[in-house]
C-alpha cells in the first residue's frame, strides 16, 4: 500500500475518534475500537487479523497496566479520605515564607497529584489557597494558576498516573527513566511556569468582572479524626517511587540485580508496597467500613483510566501491525536528530489538537503516543522525549469541553472568562515549557542508556 494512502488511513482514522467523541458523545474505548477497525481493514489487515490485533493490544496493555493504575487510583482515594492529603498539603505551605507561597502551593499540588487525581487536589487545596490570597493580598486568580500548574504537571509527566504509567510500555523504555526525567521536568516546568503566569496577571490579566458575585464558595475543609502524620502519609507516595528508582540504580550497578532488587523495582510490586501502606496509615482514621468505601469508590474511578488505556493499546496494536512507522520514514527519509524533532512536533501536535477538541488529557496523550510508537525505532534521539512530546500536547489548552476546567472555575467562583484566563491559560503555558524542554533535552541532553531514557 502506498505511504499517501496510509497516511490518509491514518487521518481518517484519527477523525473518526474525534467525531464519534464530540458529535455523537460516545465513550472514548467505543470511538478507539472503531478507529483501530477502521486502521485495520483499510490498511489491507483484513478483518480477522484487524481483529486479532485489537484484543491482543488490549489485553497486553490490560495486563501490563490495569492493576498498577487502579492500585494508584486506590492511594489516592485513601489518602484524601484519611486526610493524609491534606497534612501533607497544610505542612508543606506552612514550611514555606509567605513570600513563596505561590510556589509553595504550586509544589504541594505537585506532590499530591503524583497519586491523586488533579480535581481531588484542587479539591483539597483551594480552601488554603484561598486564605493564601487574603494572605498576600492577591487575587484569588494567582492561587488558582499555581494549584493548577503544580496539579496538572505531575499528573501529565509521573507515575504512577496512567499516562506516564503507559508511556515507557508504549515506547519501550524503563519506568525509572520516565519517573526521574518526569520529576526533573515537571520541577522545572512548575519553576519556571510560576513566574512567568505571575507577571500575566500582574499586568491585569485577570479582573474583578471575571470573578461571579452571585457564586457562594462554600467549601468544607476535610477535618479527618486521627489523621496520619506528615511523614506517615508521604509513606504511599514515597514507597513506589523509590521501588522504582531502586530497580533503575541496581541495574546499574549490577550486570544481574539480585532478585530482591528486580521485584521491587517492577510496577506492580512496587505499587502494591504502597497501596499496603495507604491502607496501613488510613486504619485509624477510617477504620475497616472507612477502608471499604473508599477502596470501592476507587474501583470505580480507575475503571475507566484502565479502559481508555487498554483500548489505546489496541489502537496502537494495530498501528503496528500496519508498519505505517517504518514505511513513512524511509519514504520520507526521516532519520537522525532532525528526524526526531520533527517527529516530535508530530507528536506534540497530535496530542494538542486532541486535547482542544475533546477535552480529556488522557486520551490525547495516550492516543498520540500510540500513533508515534511506530515511529521512534532507529532515530538517534530517545523515545523518552517523544513520549515527553506527546505528554506535553496531551496538557494543551482545557477549556469548556475539559471536566477539570469546570472543577477549577466553579470551586474558584469565577466566570467563564475567569477559568479561561487561569486553568487554560496556565495549562497552555505548561505544554509548550514542557515541550521545549523535552526538545532541548532531546537535542543537548542526553539521559544514560543505563537509566533506560537514553
């Protein structure tokens, strides 16, 4: 099949994702599905094979991913319901000069939504931002700008939220790669975002007319008895985290890492410990019908995180099994660094397009990422920074058509035009900080090969 062809194929079937999404309102894993048929048949696959490509990509990606993203999701829901999520807010902004506060609250929504979702920590957050504001005297919009900058990067660029969760399975890359490039680029990202969303407003960005006389803030800071202490409810958060890196660094050191070091630096079992530690820290608090609701109710919520992950893993499947990758690049002749950076605009663009038009973060950057997979073999940059392209798109400008827009400005007592100038404004910022610097990464800095990003 000729590679014009193959990419009209492709377009077409990106559109049917966009459409079946925003026109007829379907479920993401339906529109993905009919998107991967689609890839399939029109390719030349034929129906069975097109078939047998879907249910092996989705239950490959469901069983690599599912249960460490809802083991995620489970931390989360058990660390706001313990009120761990809110010691750890309050101790990190009271650690903070009131000068910084804005960073301080950008970091702390950093640190939070590492295993909580963006919307649970703004929940959680906005009452102390709001004192923050009467504090130093600014409008409610800084506070806002910086939960939403802190919030939104770790949830796009660490583990174990499902996107990065996905992005070194889709590319092939170690998980501590993703975990320490994503740590490193996302304090970056919350450093230098933070001055420059501050001097926006400082110029009158935002105004009184954006906020809504006629909203009532009433929000309810969750006063948990017998909270666990800072240090104990960091212990979820920390656990897998240097599992990971633990399994990063011994197979550094070692040629064959002693089996101890192996399991602990795998996913799951490194999930697992911290999950194991939630609920340990969350007993007193909750207790054993506390600790039931809240594992149920997370149950619920990662459903349809894993499902939009697996039918991504399907799309890509048969993207693969296309080789539409490898014939447009020796048709095109796309090779070495340039080639890579101008896949990754590729990949950037994809992502952000999808996030415009459809709102949800997570199927942009896991749809993006799973057309570009097939691109990254044999170019001299990693696909760590591909990945990081596709992420950063993935964060593109939320608007009306994103639920966390709604969350942000509703909670916030702001206007449309208020969310606008805050959550998108800064989300817009973030995407193309965090794409910059994957691309001077990818182009000055590489990461080792033995931290698996290089």
């Amino acid at each position: 099949m000729s590679t014009t062809l193959l990419i009209v194929n492709l377009t077409i079937s990106i559109a049917i994702i966009l459409i079946t999404i925003m026109v007829f309102h379907l479920n993401a894993v339906i529109s993905l599905i009919l998107a991967s048929l689609y890839m399939g048949v029109s390719c030349g696959l034929g129906w069975m094979e097109t078939i047998s490509s879907i249910g092996g990509g989705f239950g490959s990606t469901m069983s690599s991913m599912g249960i460490s993203i809802i083991l995620g999701v489970i931390i989360g829901e058990l660390l706001s319901q313990s009120g761990g999520a809110n010691v750890i807010a309050e101790t990190m902004v009271r650690i903070f000069p009131e000068k910084k506060s804005l960073y301080a609250i950008a970091l702390t929504a950093f640190i939070l939504s590492i295993p909580v979702f963006f919307d649970i920590t703004f929940i959680i957050l906005i009452p102390i931002g709001i004192s923050i504001a009467k504090k130093i005297k600014k409008s409610i919009a800084y506070v806002v700008g910086a939960i939403a900058i802190g919030g939104c990067t770790a949830h796009v660029l660490v583990p174990p939220t499902p996107n990065p969760l996905a992005a070194p399975e889709i590319f092939g890359f170690d998980l501590g790669g993703m975990l320490i490039g994503g740590l490193v680029i996302g304090l970056l990202n919350v450093l230098i975002v933070i001055p420059v969303y501050t001097k926006i407003m400082d110029k009158g960005f935002f105004k009184e007319s954006d906020l809504d006389p006629a909203a009532v803030i009433e929000i309810t800071e969750t006063k948990t008895e017998n909270s666990p202490s800072f240090g104990a409810a960091l212990l979820p958060v920390v656990i897998p985290l240097v599992c990971i890196l633990l399994g990063t660094v011994g197979s550094v050191i070692w040629e064959e890492p002693p089996m101890i070091i192996s399991v602990l630096g795998n996913r799951l079992p490194a999930m697992l410990l911290g999950t194991l530690a939630a609920y340990l820290i969350s007993y007193k608090s909750l207790g054993k019908k506390g600790l039931d609701e809240a594992g149920n109710a997370a149950l619920k919520g990662s459903g349809i995180a894993a499902m939009v992950t697996a039918a991504g893993g399907a799309f890509g499947a048969v993207i693969q099994a296309t080789d539409i990758g490898n014939t447009i690049i020796e048709s095109m002749g796309i090779e070495g660094t340039s080639g890579g950076i101008l896949l990754m605009l590729v990949g950037f663009g994809i992502a952000f397009i999808f996030k415009v038009a459809q709102g949800s973060g997570t199927v942009a950057g896991i749809t993006s990422m799973q057309i570009m997979a097939g691109f990254s073999a044999g170019l001299s940059i990693h696909p760590f920074f591909l990945a990081v392209a596709c992420l950063s798109g993935g964060m593109g400008p939320g608007h009306l058509n994103d639920s966390a827009f709604w969350v942000t400005a509703n909670l916030s007592g702001m206007k449309v035009s208020g969310g606008l100038k805050t959550y998108t404004t800064s989300q817009m910022i973030c995407a193309f900080v965090i794409f910059g610097i994957a691309l001077l990464g990818a182009l000055f800095l590489p990461i080792p090969a033995t931290l698996g990003v290089g």
